[in-house]
C-alpha cells in the first residue's frame, strides 16, 4: 500500500529549502545595505593616507542632527495624533452618557455597542489609574510590598536597583529612558502653560496662562507597576519663589493622561524637625553647622526640637543651643530634657506631642549624623500632605572615609564626600528612621510602639502602620539627604532580631563591595607587589 506521506515530506523539505534560501539572501541584502562604502580616505590612521577634513565631519554631525530632529518631529506628531485620539473618545464617551440621560427610545443595538468601545477603553484607563495610588493609597502587607518611586532631575536619575552595571546616581544613557523624561517633562510643560478648566477647580482659584520652561523643571518622581503603567510626579517652580506647580501624570501603558495639576504653596509651611539624642555631642554640634547654614540663613521655616535622654552631655548640648540662638537671633527651638534610658520612638514621640501651637505641623523625623541640603527641606514640603501622603525618603549612606580615602593622608571635607558612587555609598533602602510627615497623621495612625526600646524595630513598625492604611507612602532615594559614617555600637541589651538588625546595618555601613575585598585580599595583594618588586630588582642588577 502506497504511503501518502512520503510526497508531503518531500514538499515541505522542498518548503524549508525554499525559506531558508530566501532568509540567506534577505541578510545578504541587509549586509550589502549596512557596509559602508570602501573608501581609501576612511583608513586606519599610520598607513599614509590622509582622513577627511573638518568640514567633513561638520557635515555628518549635522546630518545626524536633521535625523534626531526629524525622529523627533515625528514623535511629536505621532503624541499630538494620540492625544486628538483621546480627546475624541472622551466626546464619544460625553455623548454616550447624554445619550443614557435622554428619554428613552428604543434600545441602542448594535449601533449602541460600538459607541460604547471608546467609553470602555477610557473606563479601563481611569481604572488602572485609581489601582495605581494616586488619589488614595493602596493597603500592604509589608514594607517589601510598597514599589519605591525613582527620582529624576533633568540631567539624571537616583535609582535604588543598581545590580552589577547601574549607579545609585547616573545619567540616562539609554535613548529610550533619556526620550521617555524628556517627553514627560515636555508634556508636564504643556499642562502648566495650558491649563483647562479642571485645573482650576481643583486649585480652587482662577487658573491664569503662565510660561514656564524646563529651566523651571525641580525634580521628579516616577514608578512602573507591571499590572497598571507609570506614575510620574512633577515639580515646577520660578527663580526665588516658594510657589510650586505639581504636576500628575500616568501612562498606562499608552499615551500619557494628565491627572492633575494644581499649585502647590509652601512659604507658611514650617517644619519641625525633631532629633532624639544621647551622647555623642561633638556630632550635635556638625550636625548645628548643617542646621544653621541650611535651616536659619537659607531657608528660615524650620522649627528645631531636640529631646535629649540622659544628664551626660545636656549641658553642652544646652551650651551649644544657646550660642547658635544668640549668634543668629534664632528662637525657634526647644530642648526637652528626658531622664530615660534612650529609646528612638520614645524621643520622637515626645517631639511630636511637645508642639505648642495649635495648627497642624509638617515634622521631619532626624538623626544628628544625618547631612541635607535645601532642596531635601523643599521636597520635603511637596512630597507630604495632611491625611493624604507620608514621605519616606530613601537616604545615601556615606562609607567609612578611613577606607574610601585610605590613599591620601586626610579625608577630604565632609562637603567634598558628597558624592553618589558606589565606592562611596549606597541607599539605605533598609532604613526607614527619616521621614516627613504631618503631625494630625502621626496621631491618628498611632504613633510609634512604645514598648520597643533600643535600636529599629519602632521605624519598621510605624512605616507597616501606614502601608496598612489609605494613606499613601512616596518611598523614594533623595540626592539632597546624606547619612554620614559612624561607628556603629550593638548592644548586648537588644532583642535577637534588634541584634540581626544593627549588625546587617554596621556592616554595609563599611565600605563598598569592592573596597572591602581590597581588605580581605590585602596581604595576598601585597605578596604579590613585593615578588614584582623582587623580579624587578633581579633584572636590573642583570
């Protein structure tokens, strides 16, 4: 009996022959069209032949511009289509809502249903939104659960995933990271300068047609959740003002859609920063040099509350204080002195229910070995709001100067160690003691755990308390906020998991991954430096 199969066999051999022939000449073709042209001008140098001039190369500098310009035309017209895409559907879906209003006439049929795929499109969209915390925040199980946002300026980002090739500070090298900010902060451009009408409601005041450029661009924010899109927070500000426009926008996983836009005013928005402290007053008094140039001579709206545990120290603590006062003619501070064993939590709390005055306070819970700038007081500010965001900025932790400038003779200035590398630090992301936020939500979500004394824990739980409420928590790396290196001392006293805790947290406190096996392999290193220098010296007296 014949085999039908064999003929079909033979066809589809023939088949694949064909297509690979054909895959064979496709590349062939792609190498012709790829190879530049043989040229004896294009030579490698050292062969005599001259290479082409200035103007040459003019020229090719220019024609690879006219290329990023037109790509970019292009881009811009492809966002414009888009956007009139969107409009268009929002009037479908406008009108298919008045068409439910009217009386009714007779059911829509088929007609009806293809109307109502514009408004489910946009329905989908305005959903995925509301999943991606932007008006309230989402409940969490834990602290691992939260996505950090990133922050970005005009010129870089601070992102906490480095691995093996990325920084804690760089540049987008990547085109379609460096297109993707750009675009954003072109398009949260467009929403200042051409506001609508619901940008004035929500701000509540008449919305009035300002300029404002990417010189006025601040800082941003943006995360990516695989199941909803990418958030982006953007702030603006003019020269000299303390008036900032916020600017919200979510791509989801599409066109970019404004969120919000509205003005956000922080000349009366005082901070109180409170810092628990005990012992260690030669860092209180660094930690009063920062407080003084930053806090009094620049920014001039911070409240300092210092609750010190213990009589050892509080008089030089009080000496200092009063010296700072009368240099500056500052009265904005107090001194609480607690006669406690020290306890973080404790310190803190008693900071926040010492606030005299009776309107709701911005507080800024601090270390005194932490180091910031005036742009940290301002995001501060920005990124917190009553009963509606809590700020948790993620902190660059300094490495021990000893090793990091172990080749010169002194470490330089603390000024000069400011500096995002990875041989110089790295974000503390496990660290959650610094953070801004109102005093009415510190009260209502409960405050610290007052039972955890010691080193920790108090942090991690006041942060799960509002992971478990509809607050939402901006984690984030912050460029301006610095921990500065100190020798860590671990407590016998502590708990076994306060133990874990402190140990993990003084030995990436050290040095960087690379410095520290300089260390481990020193005398290996230095084995092998003096056989070089004995075969160099057996030579040269050959």
């Amino acid at each position: 009996m014949p085999r039908r199969g064999l003929p079909l066999q033979g066809r589809a051999r023939w088949l694949l022959l064909g297509i690979f022939l054909l895959l064979v000449l496709l590349l062939f073709a792609y190498l012709l069209e790829c190879t530049p042209p043989a040229d004896a001008s294009l030579a490698m140098p050292g062969l005599g032949v001259e290479p082409y001039g200035r103007e040459y190369y003019q020229a090719l500098l220019q024609e690879q511009e006219e290329r990023h310009v037109s790509r970019a035309n292009s881009l811009k017209r492809q966002i414009a289509q888009l956007k009139q895409e969107l409009q268009e559907m929002n009037e479908k879906l406008k009108a298919l809502q008045e068409r439910k209003e009217a009386p009714a006439g007779g059911g829509l049929g088929l007609a009806g249903d293809k109307d109502q795929e514009p408004g489910d499109l946009l329905e989908y969209l305005h959903a995925q939104i509301d999943k991606a915390e932007v008006s309230t925040g989402a409940r969490l199980p834990s602290e691992y659960a939260l996505v950090p946002f990133e922050s970005f300026t005009s010129t870089k980002v601070f992102q906490l995933e480095m691995g093996l090739t990325r920084h804690p500070e760089e540049k987008p090298v990547r085109k379609d990271r460096r297109d993707e900010l750009v675009e954003v902060i072109e398009a949260g451009l467009d929403v200042i300068n051409n506001p609508d009408e619901e940008d004035a409601q929500e701000d509540d005041v008449p919305m009035q047609r300002q300029t404002y450029t990417e010189g006025h661009f601040i800082e941003g924010l943006y995360r990516t959740e695989r199941d909803k899109g990418t958030l982006y927070e953007l702030f603006f500000s003019k020269e000299n003002s303390n008036e900032f426009r916020h600017v919200t926008l979510f791509r989801p996983f599409g066109p970019l859609m404004k969120v919000r836009s509205v003005s956000v005013e922080t000349t009366h928005t005082t901070i109180n920063l409170i810092v628990p402290l005990s012992g260690r007053t030669e860092t209180f008094t660094q930690f009063l040099i920062n407080f003084r140039e930053v806090c009094i001579q620049q920014d001039k709206r911070v409240f300092l509350t210092v609750v010190y545990f213990g009589q050892k120290g509080l008089q030089d603590v009080k000496v200092s204080l009063q010296k700072m006062a009368s240099e500056e003619n500052f009265t904005d501070y107090t001194l609480i002195p607690v006669d406690e064993e020290f306890s973080r939590g404790r310190g803190l709390d008693i900071g926040a229910h010492t606030w005299k005055r009776t309107t709701d306070v911005l507080m800024f819970f601090c270390d005194v070995d932490i180091y910031f700038t005036l742009e940290f007081l301002n995001s501060c500010r920005l990124n917190a709001a009553p009963n509606k965001r809590v700020f948790y900025p993620v902190v660059f932790s300094l490495y021990n100067p000893a090793i990091v400038y172990g080749n010169l003779e002194l470490a330089p200035p603390i000024e000069h160690q400011l500096i995002h590398k990875k041989d110089t630090g790295f974000w503390r992301d496990f660290g959650f003691g610094m953070t801004c936020q109102y005093r009415s939500d510190f009260l209502n979500i409960g405050g610290f755990d007052l039972e955890v004394k010691g080193w920790g824990v108090e942090d991690v739980h006041l942060y799960r308390k509002y992971l478990r409420s509809d607050v939402i928590v901006v984690r984030t790396p912050v460029s301006s906020l610095f921990h500065l290196w100190h020798e860590k001392q671990c407590a016998d006293e502590l708990t076994p998991e306060q133990y874990r805790m402190c140990i993990q947290s003084k030995a990436m406190n050290e040095a960087s991954h690379s410095h520290l096996g300089m260390l481990v392999f020193r005398e290996e290193i230095e084995n092998h430096l003096r056989k070089q220098a004995f075969k160099t010296q057996i030579k040269a007296e050959d």
